[in-house]
C-alpha cells in the first residue's frame, strides 16, 4: 500500500509540474522571469526524482540490478542520482533569482548572479565525489542553501507595500507562505530522515509537501489567468504621457512631481504622495500603475529622481556626484546607481564624463 501511494503521488507531483512548465513554456516563452521559474519548477521535480535512483530505494521496489550486471547497473544508477541531485541543488538559487526580478524588476548583475550556483555546485560535486564523506562541506551547501531560500522570503517582503499591483503583492503573500511552509516541512523531514524505516516513506512525505504547494499554485495561476503576465513579462514606462489623455488625478500629480520636486524628498511613500495630493491611496496606486505605466511606486519615484540627477551631473559640473546623489533623493550610492544604470545603461560617473551624451 505504502509503495502503490508513494507512487501514484509522486508521479501526480512531477505531472502537475510538467503541466505548469508546458503552459509557461507556451504563453512566455520570451520571459527571463519565466524560464527562470521553469528551472525552479524542473529542480523540484528533480528533487523527487532523485529519489528514484538511490540504491536502498531501488531494493524496495525490487528493480534493484542482478548480480549479473551488478557494477555496471550500480554505475549507472549512481550517475543519474548524482545529476538528479545536483540539478535539485539548484532550486534555492532559481526561486532567489526569480523572486529577486519579479518583485524589484531589475536583472542582478553576471557576477552576483552565477557565484552562488557555481559554490553551492562546486561543494556538492565535491561531496558527491567524496561519497558524502564530506560532512562540513554538505552541511556549507545546505547552510548557503537556506540562506538564499531566506533571500527569497526577503525579495517577497522587500518594498511590498510600494507594489502598485494588487495581484502580485497577493502573490507575494502567498508566496512567503507557502516557502515558510514547505521549507519547514522539508526540514522536518529530513531532520527526522534517520529514523524513518523506509524510503517509500521518504518519499511519500517529499511528494506530499510538493503537491500541496503545486496544488496552490495550479489553482492560482488558473484564478488569475490573466494576471500572469504582470510575473513574467517587465512592463515599459514613461513619465512623458500625454496629459490630455490623462484623468484629472493623474494631471495631478504629474503636476505637482514637476512643479513641486516632490522626488527629492527621501522619505517620501505612497501613503504620504496620496495624503499631499488628497488622492486617495488606492485611486493613487491606480493612476501611477494604469495611466503611467509603473509597476512599482519606487520606480516611479527613482525615474523623475534618475532624471534629475542626469541633468545635474551635465549642467553642474562643479557639484559631486555624492551632492547629486542627495539633493535629487537618494539616501546611498547603491540605489542611486543600480536607478540610473536601469535608466541609462551606465554610472553617473560615465554619463558625466560623456557630457550626457548616453541615451536612454
């Protein structure tokens, strides 16, 4: 009973996930964001798998190779455990970086990006070389491993009340919950692995936790249909719309952040924009996102801040790029590079050295 439901289950888990790749596959195909949560699906399924080729798992089901052809079966068994594994170790990394471009919208750079596969990978090819016995080094990767499944629950949190969609920061939530949730589940799982009698029952547990949250995750996507792009496509925008196609609310505004420099205050929010303005919140969040085409209302901000750092770092030559840096808004050089870079393809120093002849 326990080999026929940890069966079924397992092969009901990997056929949502391959349903879900093949519907992302096919409606996004030219998405970053998608073929980066593909890879993330495809490391879940591999983590089932992997199962699948360990060799007391194999004796249960007794598909366990013959004497005959003991060495080159057990090889061979070893070898696809081994890529199943390796390519399940990617999951972490792969939600961390999806979750990273679809809550802040911006692609992290080569090195950043690639440094923690390359170390996580290159440790567990080390242990997998060594036969596990190579403790320390496991227990380096499952640590790095947490950390970036805590960078993801950090990306989901990260400026959510400056999501100007409601469908995503509702994603958001639910995607905090739902990594808290299976994280917690799988650590308890495995924390408890010794003492289980059987890898069926590994494995029953594993799928479980798996098609629980893929469960979710199907009936999400197909509530909300219409609302994926806003995961997987990054949207275009432009603070020079046509006011006569503008509601008066959103004349408004553009008023008042070109009259007023409202941007160059640091602190400024959402909330504090709609109680100046006597717009409410909610009619806020609307315009910024529907008429002007912003996904994010700190990037609203940053664009009108971008701009006007642009045009001082061209007209002013006596100030310092750090003076800029302050009076059009920015609190730290970080934020204030990666916005202008998104803007402009390169530094502020650059620009100034080019006249501010880079176009954006």
């Amino acid at each position: 009973m326990m080999k026929l439901l940890s069966w079924s289950l397992s092969f009901a888990t990997l056929a949502l996930i391959a349903h879900l790749i093949t519907h992302l596959v096919a409606s996004f195909r030219k998405s970053g964001n998608a073929w980066f949560f593909v890879l993330f699906l495809s490391g879940c399924g591999a983590y089932i798998i992997h199962t699948f080729f360990n060799g007391q798992f194999l004796s249960q089901i007794s598909v366990a190779p013959q004497a005959s052809s003991e060495t080159a079966n057990d090889s061979r068994y070893d070898l696809l455990f081994s890529l199943f594994w390796l390519w399940a170790e990617t999951t972490p990394w792969a939600l961390w970086v999806f979750l990273h471009r679809v809550c802040r919208q911006y692609t992290l750079s080569l090195p950043l990006l690639i440094t923690p596969l390359v170390v996580i990978t290159t440790l567990n090819v080390y242990c997998l070389h060594r036969n596990f016995d190579a403790y320390p080094y496991l227990q380096i990767s499952n640590f790095l491993n947490f950390l970036l499944l805590a960078l993801a629950v950090h990306e989901v949190m990260f400026d959510l009340r400056a999501d100007l969609s409601n469908r995503r920061r509702k994603f958001r939530n639910l995607v905090a919950i739902a990594i808290v949730s299976i994280v917690g589940l799988l650590f308890y799982v495995e924390v408890n692995r010794p003492t289980w009698t059987s890898d069926l029952g590994l494995l029953l547990s594993r799928s479980l936790s798996f098609a629980t949250a893929f469960l979710i995750s199907l009936a999400y996507f197909r509530a909300h249909q219409n609302s994926l792009t806003e995961l997987f496509v990054i949207p275009t925008h432009s603070t020079e719309s046509n006011e006569t196609q503008l509601s008066e609310g959103a004349q408004q505004l553009l008023q008042a952040m070109q009259e007023e420099v409202l941007y160059t205050t640091a602190s400024l929010s959402l909330s504090r924009l709609s109680e100046h303005l006597e717009i409410p919140e909610y009619r806020l969040r609307d315009i910024i996102k529907t008429e002007l085409g912003f996904q994010n209302f700190n990037k609203f901000i940053n664009r009108y801040r971008v701009d006007h750092a642009a045009r001082a770092l061209k007209n002013q030559p006596e100030l310092s790029i750090a003076e800029i840096m302050h009076s059009s808004g920015f609190n730290s050089h970080p934020p204030f590079h990666r916005a202008f870079r998104d803007v402009y393809q390169c530094t502020p120093a650059e620009y100034r050295e080019n006249n501010g002849t880079v176009t954006s």
